[in-house]
C-alpha cells in the first residue's frame, strides 16, 4: 500500500530523486560482495522441534554449509570472505541457515532457542552482508547482554539486502523478495515454539521488510527503528495482532530525509509514511541520542527501551 504525494508530476519525480540521494549520501565506498563465489547448500528439511538434539543437528549442517563456503572463497583468492567465515563457523555459534551465494544469508541464534520463552528476531537493513555481518551479530550480542536468560536473539540475515548505494535502496522492491522469507522463518518459530514471545526488531530498510510481511504475522511486537518508512500507510495498514513501536534517535539523519512514497509507471519510489510521525500510529520509544548506527549501542536509552519492548516490559510508552 502506497503513501501518494501531493503535487505536480515534477514536483514528485524531484522527491523520489531527492529519497534516493539522501539514502545513499551517508554511506560512502562500494564494495561487490556478490561476486564471491559460493556452492549450492545442500537441502534441508523443515525444523520441526525445537529440542537440543534436533538444533545440534541444524547448527551443524549450518556449520558444514559455512566451512564449504569458507573452501570456495580461498579457492577463488577471496580471503577477506575466508576469514569471516572461518570466524562464523567456530563450534560455540549456531547456525540455523546459511547461503553464502549473492551477498549472503545466514540466521544465527544467540542464547538457548529451546528453552527461550522470549524470542527476539532482528532484520538489518541495507548494506549487510556476509562482509559486513559483524555489525549485525555485534548489535545482536548487546542486545542478547540486556535480556535475560531466557530470551534468545536472532540474527536474520534472510534476505538480499540492498546496496546502501543503489537506487534499490529507496524502493520496496528487495523488501517484496524478503516478505514471504520472513513470514515463513516467523512460522516456523511459532510452530516449534507456540508458547515464545515473538518479537521483530527491524532497523533502517529492515523496516520495510517488517511492514510489508506484517499483516496477520503472530508476533507481539513490531519495533521499527532509524526508519525513512516501512513500505505502508500506517502502522494501521500492518494488520496483525502486534503492538507497533517506532523510535528515532536524535542524531538519526533518517529524520531528515522526505518521507514519502511516489508510483511511477514502472517503479515505486520511496518508503513510505515516516513511522514516528503522529500520522503513523505506532507507539514511541525513548531513543535518546546517538545516531544512526546506535540503537543497539552498550548503554544507550534506545538499547534499554528496545530490550524492555522485546521482555514484555515496556508498559507505557517505553
């Protein structure tokens, strides 16, 4: 669902224009991580239990899939890629899925999943990759330090994410590839684990990719956070039984991008209704200071208040 500007047709195509420019004037360098090669994964059956014997079995076929991607990479003089995956398949991380083909996909799991009566997912945004999939598992280490002992944290790299120096990153369309992933990962933790609290946690263009799967989703809470929008009208056009948070900190250049989406005959340009705004109607955290790339910073009030959302702590507006 599309947010139309007002306007003329070239008072439009200059806002689409400036969306994208925005987008991508904070990032700077660009890197091809898709040109590394890796193999096919082997097909794995669905997880239909969520015990300590049947998530060994999966983390070790994750585990198998990243040491053959790990081969391939030296083969091909990627070393840089051969070392980060050396890293990940170190035998004390758990692996529920791994793709190191197109930029790379991989779910990591932070904590004891069968016996994690709070489940927080978070979905990176654009830029992420296996090159750069530090930054997401540091964010999800933090946020694994402010819970308890019986949450767990999940890292989703499921999805192609877009460059953050492409045009693709101020369009829906890598998000629209993402939906039906999402929706399937959120359905599989249900059914393995019906009694778990399900929270998403979706920053930047991550965002998009929750409010777009978000109808009729069976999670508690939806926290979208360092959003230009999240490919909706409203946090109302998200359809489900989840509580709709939203959180900015002060320094977030987000905040100063135009928020809007525009459909042109061939494409749609923009992300949408900005989510903190009033007009949105989702309920708004503290976020504090801090920029961009601080939500999930040690210490910082946008870390504490995200956590008390994904414990079922945060009784008024966090």
């Amino acid at each position: 669902m599309a947010t139309r500007s007002r306007g003329s047709r070239p008072h439009r195509i200059l806002s689409a224009a400036l969306i994208a420019a925005a987008l991508a004037g904070p990032v700077t360098g660009t890197t091809r991580p898709e040109a590394v090669p890796a193999p096919v994964p082997a097909p794995v059956p669905p997880l239909t239990a969520a015990t300590p014997a049947a998530l060994a079995q999966r983390y070790a076929a994750g585990r198998a899939e990243i040491q053959a991607a790990a081969r391939m990479a030296v083969r091909y003089g990627h070393h840089w890629r051969a070392a980060r995956l050396d890293e990940m398949a170190d035998p004390a991380r758990h692996f529920l899925s791994f793709d190191g083909r197109d930029g790379g996909r991989a779910v990591e799991v932070l904590g004891e999943l069968s016996r994690a009566e709070r489940i927080a997912v978070l979905v990176p945004g654009a830029g992420i990759n296996l090159d750069k999939y530090g930054l997401l598992r540091g964010r999800s280490l933090r946020l694994k330090a402010a819970l308890d002992d019986r949450s767990a944290v999940i890292a989703w790299l499921g999805y192609a994410t877009p460059s953050s120096v492409s045009l693709r990153v101020a369009t829906p369309d890598a998000a629209d590839v993402a939906v039906p992933r999402l929706r399937a990962f959120v359905a599989r933790l249900r059914a393995v684990l019906p009694g778990a609290r399900l929270t998403l946690l979706c920053h930047s263009y991550g965002s998009v990719v929750c409010g777009r799967a978000a109808p009729g989703l069976d999670v508690a809470d939806i926290v979208l956070f360092g959003s230009a929008g999240a490919g909706v009208a409203d946090a109302a056009a998200m359809r489900g039984p989840a509580e709709v948070w939203a959180g900015r900190t002060a320094g977030d250049w987000v905040g100063r991008l135009p928020h809007a989406s525009i459909e042109l005959s061939y494409v749609t340009v923009g992300l949408g209704a900005d989510p903190v705004s009033p007009e949105f109607g989702a309920r708004i955290f503290d976020a504090g200071g801090g920029g961009h790339s601080d939500y999930l910073a040690s210490g910082s009030r946008a870390l504490a208040s995200i956590a008390r959302i994904a414990s079922g702590q945060a009784d008024g507006d966090a």
